[in-house]
C-alpha cells in the first residue's frame, strides 16, 4: 500500500520568506507526485505534477517541487511568499493504477 | 474549464437518515471519485469508478455506497448516517490516460456534511 506523509501540519511565514514543505511517501515501484493547493474557501486545484523525467518540475504561481527518488521525497518550494500563497497544500502519490493517496496537507500562512 | 458540481454545499441531517450526495462533471471524464476531508487526516478515498455501473472500493468504503448510472454522474450514499460521518465530502474526476493512471483531479467545491 502507499501512503504519504506530511511533516509539517502548520507553517507561519513573513511575506518574502522561502518555503520548503516536506513530503514523503512509500511505495516500492513506479510514481506519479501532485501537489494540490487549496485557498480559503475554494475547491483543491492542482499546484504541479511530477510524472516522468526531469525531477526538477515547475507549477503555477512560482512554485517548484523536486523530486529525489532515493529519499522518496517531493518536497514543495517557493523562493518568495507572497500572503495571496495561504492556503493549504496536499502532497499526493499515485502508485497503484489510478488511485491517489493524500497527505494530511500543511497549512500555510503568510503573515503580511 | 472543467467543471464538477455537487449537487448540495451543506446539509445537515440526523443519525439513521439516508443520505445522498450528488456529483456532476461536464468533461467526459471516465474516472469519477469520492474523498472525506477531515482535519489532520488530509483526503481519504472512499470509492471511485472508472466506468459507467461498475465501482471500487478505497481506503475507507465502510457505511457507504456509490452508484454510477451515467457517465457524467456519481452518487454517494449513506445508508444510515451517523455522527462520525460528519465531514466534507468531495467529488473529483480525471481522464483515463493511456498509461492507465489517472493522472489530474478535478474537484468539486464540497459538501459539508454534519449529521446530529
């Protein structure tokens, strides 16, 4: 089975701080990585996607995620917040055909 | 855009009732899913279809059921609602992709749903 794990359940940031939120999975064989956003009272959108590749991979709104196979991690990264990046993240594995596992998700709040 | 719509934001209902909880989406997609938000627990999958009248189970199928009559609908359904079924529910769709996986979610805005 895979599962996901998120460190962090909450993370306070100042504008223009970086962000790294952690995340970790287990699952033996082949991945496909998400993160998922959602801002205070909108449905969850897709942030990025790691399927294949460089492990290096760039989403919406400035955010950026690498993917590090032997740590089995994809960790989310933003070089500068800004308070319109509050909301709350979801790291998602797909191991098996077409399931997605969540993490608990991070909230993240940026302080102005 | 692609665009999932849950037929109802807030319901509240009591312990026993039978609960249904709608979803639509207008993009053809073949995989339809259900998860449960709950806080500190992230998304849990309760059942998902990838075609018209067949169903799977996820990770957390216990207390309900689904049901899948056309493409672009799927039920949730709580038999006998009790209060731990207190939660936001949402409905998501994706393409089947020919690697087999299903690749981006498109979610709906969620049903929160509190049973007294």
């Amino acid at each position: 089975a895979q599962s996901v794990s998120q460190h962090n359940h909450h993370v306070i940031l100042s504008e223009a701080a970086s962000l790294e939120l952690g995340c970790n999975y287990s699952y033996g064989g082949t991945v496909n990585l998400f993160w998922y956003v959602q801002y205070p009272g909108q449905h969850l959108q897709l942030l990025l996607k790691y399927f294949s590749g460089d492990p290096l991979v760039k989403g919406i709104k400035g955010f950026e995620a690498e993917f590090i196979k032997s740590k089995f991690s994809f960790n989310l990264r933003k070089p500068s917040v800004q308070w319109s990046d509050t909301a709350e993240y979801f790291c998602a594995v797909e191991g098996s055909a077409r399931q997605l596992t969540f993490g608990s998700g991070t909230q993240l709040t940026v302080l102005p | 855009d692609v665009k999932v719509t849950q037929s109802s934001r807030y319901l509240v209902k009591r312990t026993g009732e039978k609960v249904f909880l709608e979803c639509v989406q207008d993009m053809d997609h073949e995989n339809m899913f259900w998860y449960r938000q709950d806080p500190g627990l992230g998304l849990r999958l309760i059942y998902f279809s990838y075609d018209v009248k067949m169903k799977e189970k996820g990770d957390i199928p216990e207390g309900y059921s689904v049901s899948r009559e056309k493409k672009e609908r799927f039920s949730l359904i709580l038999e006998s609602a009790s209060t731990n079924q207190t939660s936001m529910y949402l409905c998501a769709s994706s393409l089947l992709l020919r690697q087999a996986r299903g690749g981006e979610l498109f979610f709906g805005e969620g049903s929160r749903l509190t049973v007294l």
